[in-house]
C-alpha cells in the first residue's frame, strides 16, 4: 500500500537562521491585528452620507476586493493544469483507486460527524436561539438549492467551464458578468488527464506543457501569498468597518451558537480523526494556518483553494499527485461548516421560529443532506443554497433564511475557515493513510517562502 514519493526540489527550504517576523504565519497575524485596529478607526471616523463609505472604508474595500480577485484569478489554470499532470503521473501510483475513494470516504466521515455536532449544539441552545428575533426579516432567498440543479450543473455548457450573467440597471443597460464552475472546470480537466494517459507517448508533449504551466502558476501563487497580510489587514477592516457588532444584537444566541459547533469540531472533532491517523493535531494546525486564516477572511473556499493546495503539498507533506486532486474537489463539495453545521442549527432555529417541531426523522435528513446535498450545490454553492436544499427536504419554510441574512457576512468567517481546514485535512489523513504524505515535511516547520 505504500508508495514512493517524489522529491520537490522546488520546495522552499527554510533558513533556520531568518527572524520569525519574515514568516508569512506571524505576518497574517499581525494583518488580522491590524484589520481589527483599521476597521474600528474606520467606524470612528462614521459615514459622511447615508448609503455612502468614508474614505478608510473605501481604501480597506478597494484592496479586500483586490486581493480575493488576485487569488480567483489563478483558480481555473490551477486546477486545468494541476489536475491533468496530477492524473497523467497517478499511472505511476498503484493505489490511484483506493486515493479517491479514501478521500469520498473521509469527506463523508467528516460531514456526518460534523452535523452530529451542530443538532446536538442547536438542540441544546434551543431555550434561547430564537430569543428576541423579529419575523420583520423573513423573505424568500434570492437562490435556492436544487437536486436536479447538480446533475443539470455536472453538464459543461462549453469547454472551459464558464458562462455570463446578464443583468439589467435601472438605466437600462445589461451588464455581464462572468463565471465559472470549479466542478465542471475539475471534471473537463480529470477527462482530459485520462485522455493524456490513454494516448500514451504521444501525449508527452502537452503533459509537458501542463507541467510546465503549472511551475510557472505556482511561482505566481507564491507571489500573490506573500501578499496574504496586507489583503487579510484589509478585508478584517473592511469587515469590521462595515457590519460593526450591531447585527448581533438579535440574533446574538444564534451566531454564539454556530461558533460553539465550529469551535467543537475545531478542538474535539479533527484533533480526534488526526490522533486516530497517527498525526500531531498542533503540528497539523500550525501547517494549515495560512490557509485558515485567509478562508476566514476572505470567506471563499474556492479563493483560497490555491493557498490550500500549495499548504497541503508544502506543509503537510502530500504528495503532489494526490494534493492537486483531493484540495480542488473539496474545494468544491467538502464543507463542514456551510453544508453541515450550518444547516443543521438553522434548520432548528428556523422550525422553533414557526412553532414546528422536529423529530427523528427530519434529524436524519438533516443528516443526509449534509453527508450529500453539498455536492447537489456544487453549481451554484453557498451556505444559503445549501440551507434552503435542507429546509425544503425537511419540509421547512423557505421564508426563514431571510431571518439570518443580517449576521451572514459574520457567521460566514468562521463557516468558511472550517471548510477550509476540513478540506486540508481529508488530504493529510488520506495521504497519511495510503502511503503518499512525507512524514518529515509533515513534522517540519512549516515552510512559508517562495
């Protein structure tokens, strides 16, 4: 069941010799420090106009903005060309079969475990979830969750993955945005990765190019990372500056809630699944940290999917060839906080609301939906998506999702952070498991430079 892994002599070696204040680890702290202290110099300074920012608001909503687009921007070439050299040297792994399946298997371990944690959190905050909450909020979410939506969004419209919305002003015009699909742009790409194998030879030169293509992305990831604490400075301050704490004043038991759950899988349930696969948790930790902190901040899995993957591969030792496989799938459907702990104490929080009452049945969809619906949201996913999917399996009113909207841009910090360390996670216990994680890097400091 083992295999050999592949010397990375484009690893970064860490100069044992260098101050700690050039880790890239410190520097994002003292970036979410900083965002803190910007964002509460920006509410002191106040609006000048309803409806309008002051000029710190702008500048940390300007660079914010800036940053995540950076790192989106390298999200689509990453996965094509990652994904198909990952699969054109996976002939060279004799338990390829036995990687993938791992990885579905411990994403579903994962969920399941994490939804437990957030019905028994809901239930036992029930007395005081709803306390104090106005029904003045409930509306019906802009977009809503669909089981035929998955198989319909697995069908790419065109080669790359993308598509354009249009969308009318009130002037009259249409503006266009595009967009993409990871989900279709990672199945276009495993399709062509299997083909590259099938041809064989001839197929050594565009392998080639991939390869070739993704060094050079990697080297501009690198890049845009060494830039993560001015970005994250930003977007805490933007964060701060913009929502403030007002938004918990009402719905402060829910937001306590939902970070207990968060807090418990944190500390009790990804700790336990690591001592169980024979990995230190602090070490663990300390490897993932990077990519933690800017899925908090940035609140996207799929913007950080680049920092996640090269943390995976870098810090926790995995081997390339499963790394560049395992981050962008769950990148895509493995999310702990959105799609299990979330729904799982909103869905109570919603049914308290409306005086319905829930029984075994609805906990066990509740289940269901969260081992398997954030797959069926793969398309067009989000925590709301993903709730409304729970609610309508569960019978719910849909009405209730507008009740939590004021405190979605906070709960969705610490939602996010939490997919983010699932995903890394699953790739560290599977490589650990099947014989493709360097233990020796794994248990080395974590390695930040480019």
């Amino acid at each position: 069941m083992s295999t050999i892994i592949e010397a990375r002599p484009d690893a970064p070696t860490k100069d044992p010799r260098k101050p700690f204040y050039t880790n890239l680890g410190f520097q994002i702290a003292v970036g979410l420090v900083a965002g803190l202290v910007l964002g509460f110099i920006a509410l002191g300074i106040g609006e000048p106009a309803e409806g309008e920012r002051n000029w710190l608001t702008t500048v940390l909503y300007e660079v914010g903005s800036a940053y995540v687009k950076l790192l989106m921007l390298l999200v689509v070439p990453l996965v094509v060309t990652a994904v198909i050299s990952s699969i054109a040297r996976l002939q060279q792994v004799k338990n390829a079969a036995r990687l993938a399946v791992q990885t579905l298997v411990w994403f579903a371990i994962t969920a399941l475990a994490s939804v437990v944690v957030g019905i028994v959190v809901g239930l036992l905050s029930k007395p005081w979830l709803t306390a104090g909450v106005s029904g003045d909020a409930a509306a019906l979410p802009s977009r809503q969750g669909d089981w035929a939506a998955f198989l319909l969004g697995l069908v790419p419209s065109n080669i790359f993955g993308l598509s354009v919305n249009a969308t009318a002003t009130a002037e009259g015009a249409v503006t266009a945005t595009p967009s993409f699909s990871v989900l279709q742009v990672l199945l276009i790409s495993i399709l062509f990765g299997i083909a590259a194998v099938k041809v064989g030879d001839k197929a050594a030169p565009f392998v080639g190019f991939m390869e070739a293509a993704l060094s050079v992305i990697q080297k501009v990831l690198w890049w845009i990372i060494r830039l993560a604490p001015i970005g994250t400075a930003a977007l805490v301050g933007r964060a701060v500056a913009t929502y403030g704490w007002t938004s918990l004043a009402s719905l402060g038991a829910f937001v306590l809630a939902l970070y207990v759950g968060l807090a418990v899988i944190w500390v009790v349930v990804y700790p336990a699944v690591l001592k169980f696969n024979g990995l230190d948790v602090a070490q663990f930790y300390r490897n993932v940290w990077p990519a933690i902190s800017l899925g908090f901040v940035t609140r996207s899995s799929m913007g950080t999917m680049p920092v996640t993957e090269q943390v995976v591969e870098r810090n926790l030792g995995v081997q390339r060839q499963y790394a560049s496989f395992a981050v962008p799938l769950g990148a895509t459907t493995k999310m702990d906080g959105c799609a299990a702990v979330f729904p799982a104490i909103a869905s109570i929080f919603i049914a308290q609301f409306y005086g319905i009452d829930l029984n075994i049945t609805h906990y066990l969809l509740i289940a269901f939906v969260a081992v398997l619906g954030s797959s069926a949201t793969a398309g067009t996913t989000g925590a709301t998506v993903m709730l409304t999917l729970t609610l309508s399996t569960l019978g719910l009113p849909l009405e209730g999702v507008g009740l939590l909207l004021a405190v979605e841009p906070i709960v969705d910090m610490g939602r996010t952070a939490l997919n983010v360390t699932g995903q890394a996670l699953v790739a560290a216990v599977v490589g650990k498991r099947e014989g493709v994680l360097d233990q020796a890097v794994y248990d080395a400091r974590p390695q930040f430079a480019a």
